[in-house]
C-alpha cells in the first residue's frame, strides 16, 4: 500500500524544455501514479524551447516575477503572467514560455503526467515564430 510522503526541493535536473526544474512530485521521486508537481523559476531573459505535453494537462501557480507565455499551434497568442497567476495549458498546445523582465520568476508546474518529462515533445520548427 503507498504512503504518503514529504519532499523538499533540493536536487534539480534538467528538462528538455531548456530549464532547470527543482525535483518534485512525480514517479521516479514518490512513485507517483497520474501527476507530477515541480518547482521552476525561470532566470532573466531565460527562454524554453517551443513544446508541448503530449495528452497531459499542465496547471501552473506563478509565485513571483513576471513571464510571458506564447501559445497555439502557431505560437500565435501572448499571456502575460504575474504572481497570483494560475494558468491553465490544454493537453497537445504548442506553447514557448519566456522571461523578458530583469528579476526571476518562480512558479509552481502540475501535470497529469506523473514522469514529468516523458511527454515532452519538443517543436523546433516553431521557434523561429517567437522573437529573441
């Protein structure tokens, strides 16, 4: 029978997306079965690279700094986020997300994918759609 269980962010490890994410919730770290929940902050002028989940939901909790987040099959539309923010990003939605500010911005990210990285899949063909 699982247990329930505390982590603290510690390690960190690299995400295909281009970031570093603060290891969390998931099932290489619990066993986790149909979620994922990590920590991110996104440095200065830090960008990741065109993605999107495939068939997994992601909901993020913005804790502090500014961001903008580009989305859609074109990477056609712009969100900007502050703290307070939750976002909401569908299963399969192509998004790129950036921090164009001078400060850090920390955010919570949850997935219905419990290997977090799995379903990444990265889009290079779409990067050139967002400027530097």
């Amino acid at each position: 029978m699982p247990s329930c269980q505390k982590l603290r962010p510690s390690g960190t490890y690299a995400g295909k997306q281009g970031f570093h994410y603060f290891e969390g919730i998931a099932r290489e770290t619990v066993g986790a079965q149909g979620i994922c929940l990590h920590l991110l902050t996104i440095p200065p002028g830090g960008r990741a690279k065109a993605h999107k989940h495939a068939t997994h939901e992601t909901a993020i909790y913005v804790i502090s700094g500014h961001s903008v987040m580009f989305w859609g099959p074109k990477l056609e539309h712009r969100m900007e986020t502050g703290p307070g923010d939750m976002i909401y990003i569908p299963a399969d939605m192509p998004h790129l997300p950036v921090n164009p500010g001078p400060d850090p911005c920390t955010a919570v990210i949850a997935r219905t994918d419990p290997h977090e990285q799995e379903s990444v899949v990265l889009l290079p063909e779409l990067e050139e759609l967002v400027p530097l």
